[in-house]
C-alpha cells in the first residue's frame, strides 16, 4: 500500500536561467536557497517516487493537440526547450505506478490522456533538476519521477475543480498500489505573472499572499473558488498555474501548509512562492 507523504509548491521560471543576475543579490539568494531547503526537506521525507504536475506553454502540443491533462507512463526525457545550465537528459519515470494511476481512475469515470513516451518542458525540469535531483545525491538513491501535465498554459483551461478531482484520484490510487510506496507530490507554476503581454513584468504580491495563505491554511475550497476572470485581472494568464497547486494540495492527505520562501521579482516577471504542504495524517 502506497502513501502521499508530503508536498510542495514551487516556481519554474525560466528567465532565471536566461538572465539569472536580473534581481538583485539578495533576491537572487533567497530564491536559489528555497529550491536547496525544498531539496532538503523532500529528502527528509524518505519517499520512493515524485509526481510533478506542470503544464504545457505551448511547447508540447501546439495547435494539433491540446489535451486537459496528461500523465506520463513510459520512457521521458526533456526539457524539450533550451535554456542555459538547463541540460536535457533521460528521467527515471516510476511507470508501474504511472500505469496504475490510469487504471484506477478508469474505474472512477477518469480518463486521462496517456504519453507512452514524453519530453517534458521546463515546468517538469527545474524542479526535477532544482530539488529532486539533489534531494537524490542526500539519499543516496535514485527517485523516479512521474510527469503530470494539466492544461493551464493556454485555453481551453481545465477548470481549478477538475485539477482538485485529478489530485484526490492520484492520492486514491496511490494509497491502493501494490507496494508500499512514500510519494511526494510537486505543484510547480509560478504565481502572479504575465506571459506576452503589456503587463509583463508586473507581480501581483497581494495575490500572491492570498495563495500562500490558502496553501498554509490547507483550503482548497478557497483555492478552486477562484474564477478564470478573476486570476486573469488580478494576476495575469501565467497565475492559471495554480491549478497545479490545487492538484498537489488535493493530493496530500489532511494537508497544512508552510512558506519556505516568498519574493516578488518583477526582473524574473514572476511572484515566486515556496510552500511544502505537510500531510496531517
């Protein structure tokens, strides 16, 4: 019998890695120090396995396919996109658990989208690269990681209530696989943002704050009362990514929330939030 021991949300902004000195030194400490407590604590956690649920920017499925979400259950490799100290290599996928979540959530009128072979973006790799790697050198041991994809890049969006419903069906299967796994489950997106548009650049901190606190407080009904309208006046398209976060907080059993590490970088144009999410149970 498996069990989701634990959580995290975290960014995965890219424009660290293509101007990494933009913010200034205490900035830039700050949010390279959350990913190094995130890999520690993570560690701390002595799980079997990972889950990170990113999203799609437009890089994967472009205009052919646009799937609302997506799990990954055989052979990964990625970033598929370039970016410098980002390298691209093969990802240890744990695909007998993978597979099992399909079929149980087949079982509950779920179907998800299956890639029986997928190269994940940045959304998956900075924190696979930032925390899961590193967290794998304290343990001494590798930690295969399944990709999640939820469609919160570009429309048409899955809602914040289906992001919840994917994250209880994963905990549900988790705790029904045949071996006893300690999974730890990643939202990664970042929070306030604005991608290609004139508010580019712009961080909404009081949003933001709002976010943590529901992660702190464990409220997913707060979280997914959210509007679509709402996130995209106050916080721009690339604050949609908390749909990822719903997906991990829904995942972790009687889930209370602690901020690692909050800054608003209007030079890396993203509110970025460190939360671990930490099971009740």
């Amino acid at each position: 019998m498996g069990k989701i021991v634990g959580g995290f949300w975290m960014p995965h902004d890219p424009v660290m890695f293509v101007a990494p000195q933009a913010p200034e030194q205490t900035q830039r400490d700050a949010v390279w120090g959350a990913y190094e407590e995130c890999a520690q604590r993570l560690a701390q956690l002595e799980p079997t396995s990972v889950i990170i649920v990113g999203c799609d920017h437009y890089i994967l499925f472009g205009t052919q396919c646009l799937p609302r979400y997506v799990i990954a259950t055989g052979d990964v490799d990625g970033p598929i996109d370039r970016l410098p100290g980002l390298a691209r290599g093969v990802v240890n996928n744990q695909q007998k658990l993978a597979g099992h979540i399909v079929e149980h959530a087949a079982k509950q009128d779920i179907d998800w989208t299956v890639a029986r072979s997928f190269t994940v973006d940045h959304s998956f790799s900075i924190p696979h690269q930032l925390v899961v790697k590193p967290a794998q050198d304290l343990l001494g041991r590798e930690l295969p990681t399944i990709p999640v994809y939820l469609a919160c890049g570009v429309d048409p969006y899955i809602s914040l209530k289906r992001s919840a419903d994917l994250g209880r069906q994963i905990r549900a299967a988790v705790e029904t696989f045949d071996a006893d796994e300690r999974v730890v489950i990643i939202g990664s997106g970042g929070i306030s943002h604005w991608v290609g548009t004139a508010e580019m650049g712009r961080v909404a901190e009081d949003f933001d704050r709002e976010i943590l606190a529901l992660g702190v407080n464990g409220d997913l009904q707060g979280l997914c009362a959210y509007s679509d309208g709402e996130i995209l006046r106050r916080a721009g398209n690339g604050a949609m990514e908390i749909r990822n976060f719903a997906c991990a907080l829904a995942a972790v059993p009687e889930p209370r929330g602690e901020v690692i590490a909050y800054e608003a970088v209007p030079a890396w144009v993203t509110g970025l939030g460190f939360v671990q999410l930490i099971s009740g149970e």
